[in-house]
C-alpha cells in the first residue's frame, strides 16, 4: 500500500510539468484601443487612444506602437489631434464631444494608414442600485446588485456596461439593447462569487450604436464573456487600412456617452 502510494503522489508531481505548446505565430497586426468615452458630469475634453501590436502567445509582453500621428476630426471640420505622452498612449485634452455628430479617426503608423467613421451616442443616466443577497446555482449565497435605468421610447438602443473592482483581475462586461423594453425602465443585475461587504464596484454603463454592440457581442461569446482572456481570432472591427485593405488593424473606433457609479457593497 505504501509503494502505490508513492507512486501515486510521483504521478501527481508529474502531472505539474509545464508543457508550452509549439503555437504558430501569425502576422503581427495593429491593436487600436479607441475608444472615445463621455461620462456624464465631465467636460469630456481628455481622451485617450492606445495603440499596441499583436505578440506571440507566450511574449508575456504587448509591443506599443510609437511615433504614430492620430487625430479626430467631427462633421464641422474641427480636429482634435492626439499627442504620444508615453509610449504607445496618444492624448487629447481639447477634445469636444456632441451626441449624435459623426467623428472620423485618422492614424498613421508604421507606414500605414488607418481610418473608421462612427456617431458619438447617448446613454441615459442610472436612477438607482439595489442590493440583497440571492442564491447562485450551487445553492450558496451571493451579494447581486442591481441597477436601474429609463430607456427612451423614440430609438433604439444599445448599451454595454463594465464593472470593475478589487476582487476582479479584468473588468467583466455586459451587453444590453431594448428589443423587449422599449421606453421602460431597464433593471440590470450582477453578481460574483467573490463580492464582499465593504468592496467597491465602479459601474460605466454605454450607450453605444448598433454596429458595435454587434461586434462586442462576437467578442464576448468568443471570449467567455472575458475580452482579455484569449484575443478572439479575426473578429474585424471598422477600423480600416486605407493602403492595404488586407492589412487591417483589430480594435473599434467607438464614441459613447456614459454613466459611472461606484458601489460599496453594504
């Protein structure tokens, strides 16, 4: 019995080997983090793009792209031009934000250029949150809070909302339209296992357009509902190479007005 035993906890030990896996590396791409975001109660003049390239699975590193000239300039004609404060971040701190006027971003790096059109959209603004505790599927208890919003009855509309705190390592997404609530209250829920008494949960909640409520959908399904999980193979955005079409950057040019709130769980 002793002998099984041994071998037994040898099998285990074995069982520990870390195996990296012979991944083929696939072209390197620009990552376009754009997203220009107004919260409610801001100027919305500060605004940030980042731009990365795509690395090996086991780089354990993201290359930031430099020296890259970005700007954004709405259907007046005015330009915002962002300006590189480290590497791979490009600011604005004049920039003008007005719901529903078409913006265009213009980048060029590494001797490519790039471009995308999108309409910077409202979001209502959150009434309240609640919070009781409910039972999750194993029967054990857990904190759920829930927040509330009017949904307007003249458009359709499309939200996505983050929750970020201490207990999460990533911020966890969520994706709403109005399909079967059109211009009623909207009552949003989350939970995890993780939450306790006494953390702080920061809830943005979007108003974003169709087109990239569609396209954050396929990255949510395709990463467990974690986008910084495993990058989501292909999954094109609207950002376009205007030399090489083929050459395509991933990322969204999005603009979104939204709601931020922080929780302390009672």
């Amino acid at each position: 019995m002793a002998l099984m035993s041994l071998l037994f906890v040898f099998s285990l030990v074995s069982c520990e080997d870390v195996v990296n896996l012979d991944l083929e590396t696939g072209e390197t791409k620009l990552v376009i983090d754009a997203e220009i975001i107004w919260k409610k109660g801001t100027t919305g003049n500060e605004q940030t793009i980042k731009i990365s390239k795509t690395a090996p699975y086991y780089s354990g590193s993201t290359p930031k792209v430099t020296g890259a000239q970005v700007r954004v300039e709405n259907s007046n004609g005015d330009v915002f031009t962002f300006n590189e404060t480290e590497a791979g971040v490009y600011k604005c701190t004049n920039f003008v934000p007005v719901i529903d006027m078409e913006y265009k971003l213009f980048i060029t790096a590494e001797g490519q250029s790039y471009t995308a059109a999108e309409k910077l959209t409202s979001a209502t603004p959150i009434n309240k949150i609640e919070q009781k505790t409910v039972p999750d599927f194993g029967g054990e208890d857990v904190i759920e809070l829930t927040f509330y919003y009017n949904d307007p009855a003249d458009q359709k509309n499309f939200y996505v909302t983050d929750y970020q705190s201490e207990f999460l390592i990533y911020p966890e997404y969520e994706i709403t339209d109005d399909e079967f609530f059109n211009g009623n209250e909207i009552s949003t829920r989350y939970s995890h296992e993780d939450m306790k008494t006494g953390n702080t949960v920061k809830i943005t909640h979007r108003g974003v357009s169709k087109n990239f409520f569609n396209y954050w959908k396929l990255i949510l399904d395709a990463s467990s509902s974690n986008p910084f999980s495993i990058p989501p193979g292909n999954i094109r955005g609207n950002i376009v190479n205007t030399n090489n079409a083929d050459n395509y950057a991933f990322g969204y040019f999005r603009l979104c007005e939204a709601d931020e709130r922080s929780y302390v769980v009672q």
